[in-house]
C-alpha cells in the first residue's frame, strides 16, 4: 500500500462509484454568465480539475428559481439551461471524473444585489437583522411548496444535463434559504415548519424526498448543512446531526460537513489567521456517529491530513477547496509521487476579493495566475528566443521568470539581496505565515528547472543592463514601506512594520502601531503576544480594502488582544514620547516608546526613467509593486500575463 492508499481508494455515494475520494467541493467564481448560461469558461474552469485526477467535481452554486436568480450564477430553472451544462458534464467525463451540480435559492442576506430578475426574496421568518425587510417576504405553506418543486425540478433537469449527481446548499447564513430554516436564529416560525429541529429541516427533507420522486431514487442526491455555525443561537453540532439523520432518512445518499455564517464569522473561508488544518474535521467525525450514508469532511485539508482523516474513519470523502485552485495537478502529483512538485494554496484569501482597488484581480489566484484563465494561459513556446533579463527577485520577477524561461527565452534574474521571495519572504518570518516559503521555493526550483540564470547580491544599474545587453527588460523592482509627510516620521522611535517582523528593530513596551490594514494589524497582534502594551491609529477605517474574512479574523484577534483601535484618526506628529494624532475631530496624544510604520509601499521605480533615457532601443515592460503597490496576487498575475506576450 502507498503513501495515499486510502485517498486513493475507489468510493462509493448512493450508485455513483468514484475513482478516489478527492472531492472538488462548490466555490463561487463570479466568472459571469448573463442569462444563466454555461460558459466555455465554465468548462475550461472544471476540466483543468477533472485532467487534474479530482475524483469528484460540486459545481458552483446555481439558480433553481426563476423569480430570484443571482446575477453571476448560472441557471437551471428552465429546460433550455440543460444544453449547455450537458457540454460541461461530458467534457469532464472525458477525463475520468464525476460531477454534480450544487442548488440553491437565495435568501434574505442578498436583497442587496443589483440586478436581479424579478427579486422575490423569501425568508422563514422577518427578522430586524436582515435589514434589507422591505424586500423579504415571509413564506406562506404554499410558497414553501413551490420552492421545494423548484428544487425537485432542477434535480431533475440536472440529471437530463447528464450530470452524476446533485447537492443541495444547506449552510453558511441567511445568503442561503434551506439554511434559513435550519437555524432556530434564522428561523422563528410556529407551524409546521419552525419550532424543534424536525420541523426546522421539514422543507430540507421534502426538498430530498421530492428529488428522489422527480429525478429518480437511484440519482444520487448530497445534502451540505453546517456543523457548527460560530454564532449564540444558531446551528449546533448536535441540531446538525440529528438533521443529517432526517435528511438520510428522507433519502440523502451523503452529507457534506461546513460551518460559519457568511460576512458574520471568519470560520467558513478560513484565512491562515486563528484555524489550524481541518478544523472542521471534528465536525465530521461527529456527524459519522448519525448517520450510516457517506460524510464528506472540509476545511483546510492537505493530503497527508486527508488520508489520516480516512485512516481513522471521521469520513469517507475529502473535500479540498482552494488547494484545487491553487494547483488542479494536486491529485495526479500526489498519486505519482510528485509531492514536491505541488504548487501549494497559502491560504491567503486573496482569491476572494470582491471590492476595493485590488478587486480588478479578483478573478486570480497569488500562486495560480492561470485560475479561470486556463485556455488563454497555456503556455506557448515563444516564436523567437530572445534574451531577457528580469530585474527584481519578488515573486513578480520570479514568476515572471520561470515563465519565460519555460517558453523559451534566455533569461537572467538580478536580485540586489542575498534572498529571492521580496516582500513575500518577509511575510514569511511571520507566526501562521511560514508556508508562504513553500510559494517562494517553488517559484525558485520552477526557474532552475527552466534554466534561469539568477544572480543574488547583486544590484542592477544601466551599466548592468549595458553589459547584459539584453533584447527586453522586465522591471519587477518592487517597494519599499513608505513614510508618511508628518513631523517626526523619520524619529529615533520610529521603525517600520518589515523590520518589527524580521526581529531587527529594537522595539520598546508601549507601542503605537500606524496602519490599519492587514500588516498594521498583523504587526499589533504580534507585538501584545511579546508582552508589549500597542494602540493601533489609522486614518482610515480599520481593515479597508481587505479581503473580508481576513479582517473578521485579524479583527477578532484585536479585540482579544484588547488593543485599542482609533479609527478615521490622522496623524498630525511624531515626537519622542508618543504621537498626536486627530480622532473625532479632536486632537489627541497616545504615549510610546516605539512608533511602528505599517503606511504602505512606496514604487522603486527609478531604474525605469534611467533606461529609458540612456537606453531608448531596449523594450522595457513594468510588473509588481514597482508600477503600483498591489497585493501578491496582483503582482503574480501581472507577471504571468507579460511573460506570454513576450
């Protein structure tokens, strides 16, 4: 037996045989699809996954309902959907996997949306934190009928669109309906609907039953519910397994373990912050004591956890999430021995950025550029080798690197340190961090084995570039924390955020830590874990522009750390015993031994006006922090785009 037997043992959920128990589970894309539509996208999307060696793929979520489809979501609530999403069935068919659809129906979290066609939101019950009530309706017994037709409905075009099974969306917060009425917080109804967890999962159960009539009781039909949902009085582990028994006993063939409430917790996407590796796998385990069908764990599993999860029998199937977007080979490397070679997900949740600047490159993942890009990013030999040298050893320059290198161009890489990884590596000094190495070296053996020439300690100039003599140059410079225009900035007591966290700057009891986003934040938490007593000043709101999860998370971690947070505050000067800064219009003076800078990156982009003045016949492309400071994602992105146009 090796390494992975049991993960890659054949299973089995109701009639449908699996060639593994590696489960692709829904995640949403927002890859937009108009009317509702499959898209080539789509496709491409899940094929890299099924090639990939996934034994199972759950699509994203999609619309069951005519009267509340989600914009970005595909549809199945009309028979003309089926064609389309027949295409997506067979062609990862083709490549040896299953896959099934996941439905749902929005619930009152979403009346927000733009563009809905004809929004008839539904609820179990009107409740004051949904506060959008004058869109929500409460549902009569009929509506509760219709809805559960829809659902019955769309299993059955499901399975006409050839797809192997289907999964009904149970969880993750009042986004959701069915989720609705399974939480006693969500749910205050008093028929036959509300009250005791029976009735709170009586629609859940007839929606199975009625599947199982519409669409056939040999198509297989997974029921994904929270755990646990992380809020006082909501879900319990021990609701959820008495509802997983009710649904089993309506006819489900598997159940599929989450937790976590939507925008209310950071438990459900889980940042690297507060969450070990399978945190939910208690969850699971519990839920294999109620029922006899399948249990599909998640959360944060790599595939060493996933087949001791298997070994001790707390479920029969692995979920992985982001580490298959992170890298669709994950299974095939796995099964072949190939570990080493796993572009592995970090966890940074920057694949979920939905507003804000960086929003732009929502559509990405920091170590995957290709994710839902995959036909337009295959790599394409380079029509004409050319000489290129690629200055900077962030991560933008070494993607940018190894990409061209692959394609095959002759490429050098200057890094004016003694380290590649830039901002990243620094990152990665950091306590729940330290996987970000793991990026940074595969990015580095990806250049070695493409045959790029790195050359570390090494600063490069125009005379550099002269005696190089390169065809093409590629900026990847980076930055450098930048210093705000205030009196004092450039203080004895003043250290920057990078050298707190390299452990090079002497940092004294009382702190004021200026920057409000992720490493401001990141910076403060860490400093009170040494015993030191740190206020955090912002001029801004606390967390803008993140992704939300991570700040949930870091958020909470502040206010465990009771650090206090003086938020839309502008600093006005740094002295030697503290700082004054503006908080509600007055002005105000907190006492510090050591002030720390975490204000943002300032491009390093000198080098560029230099080469283009004493150099003009050079073609010069611009990539990372040094054009405009970003995130890892942005700059990963912008690489990999540059070096397949070169």
């Amino acid at each position: 037996m090796g390494p992975f037997s049991l993960l890659f043992a054949p299973g089995t959920i109701g009639g449908m045989e699996l060639k593994n128990r590696i489960v692709m589970p829904s995640m949403g894309n927002r890859l937009g699809f108009g009317e509702g539509y499959a898209t080539d996208q789509m496709v491409d999307y899940y094929v890299a996954r099924a090639r990939g060696g996934v034994g199972f793929i759950i699509s994203q979520v999609v619309n069951v309902s005519r009267d509340s489809r989600i914009p970005g979501r595909p549809s199945i609530d009309d028979d003309k959907f089926i064609p389309k999403l027949r295409v997506l069935a067979g062609a990862v068919h083709r490549h040896g996997a299953k896959i099934a659809l996941q439905l749902a129906r929005p619930g009152a979290a979403l009346t927000h949306e733009k563009g809905l066609v004809r929004p008839r939101f539904l609820a179990p019950s009107l409740l004051p934190f949904q506060g959008h009530s004058q869109a929500v309706l409460e549902m009569s017994v009929a509506d509760v009928s219709s809805v559960v037709e829809d659902y019955a409905d769309a299993a059955r075009r499901t399975r006409e669109a050839g797809f192997d099974a289907v999964e009904f969306h149970a969880c993750h917060g009042d986004a959701c309906m069915l989720w609705s009425f399974l939480s006693p917080l969500a749910n205050r109804r008093s028929d036959a609907y509300g009250g005791s967890v029976e009735r709170r999962a009586r629609i859940l159960c007839d929606v199975v039953a009625r599947t199982k009539q519409k669409a056939g009781r040999d198509f297989p039909v997974i029921v994904r519910i929270n755990g646990w949902d992380g809020l006082e009085g909501g879900i319990v582990i021990e609701d959820a397994m008495r509802t997983a028994a009710l649904v089993e006993e309506a006819g489900a063939d598997a159940i599929s373990v989450s937790q976590g409430v939507h925008g209310w917790t950071d438990w459900l996407i889980m940042p690297l912050h507060l969450h070990a590796l399978g945190s939910m796998v208690p969850l699971a385990s519990a839920m294999k004591k109620a029922v006899k069908i399948p249990v599909i764990a998640a959360g944060r599993i790599d595939p060493e956890l996933g087949e001791s999860v298997l070994k001790e029998g707390k479920a029969d199937f692995i979920s992985m999430a982001r580490p298959l977007l992170a890298d669709p080979e994950l299974p095939n490397k796995v099964r072949e021995g190939r570990s080493s070679e796993i572009r592995a997900c970090i966890w940074c949740n920057n694949c979920l950025l939905t507003a804000g600047p960086l929003a732009a490159w929502r559509r990405s993942c920091t170590v995957n550029p290709a994710l839902l890009r995959e036909r337009e990013f295959d790599l394409k030999p380079a029509p004409v080798p050319k000489k290129v040298m690629v200055i900077g050893g962030g991560i933008a320059g070494m993607e940018a690197a190894r990409v061209l290198a692959e394609r095959g161009h002759h490429v050098s890489l200057f890094e004016r340190s003694d380290r590649l990884g830039g901002q990243l590596a620094i990152a990665a000094q950091q306590e729940s961090k330290e996987h970000f190495q793991g990026f940074i070296d595969y990015l580095s053996r990806g250049m070695n084995k493409a045959g790029v020439k790195a050359h570390l300690g090494q600063e490069a100039t125009v005379e550099t570039v002269k005696k190089e003599n390169p065809d093409i140059v590629v900026i990847a410079a980076g930055a450098i924390p930048s210093i705000p225009p205030v009196p004092g900035a450039n203080g004895a007591n003043v250290v920057q955020a990078n050298d707190v966290i390299l452990g090079t700057a002497k940092v004294g009891d009382e702190v004021v830590v200026i920057g409000g986003r992720s490493i401001g934040m990141e910076t403060a938490v860490m400093l009170t874990k040494q015993g030191k007593r740190v206020s955090l000043v912002t001029r801004r709101h606390l967390g803008r522009d993140m992704e939300a999860t991570l700040y949930l998370a870091l958020a909470s971690e502040l206010r465990q750390a009771r650090v206090p947070v003086y938020e839309d505050s502008p600093v006005s000067e740094i002295k030697p015993g503290g700082v004054y800064f503006y908080h509600n219009g007055y002005a105000t003076f907190l006492k510090a031994d050591t002030v720390v800078l975490a204000v943002g990156v300032t491009p390093q982009n000198e080098l560029v006006d230099q080469l283009k003045r004493a150099l003009p016949d050079i073609q010069v492309y611009i990539i990372g922090d040094c054009m405009e400071p970003r995130n890892a994602m942005a700059a990963t992105s912008e690489a990999a785009e540059v070096a397949r146009q070169i």
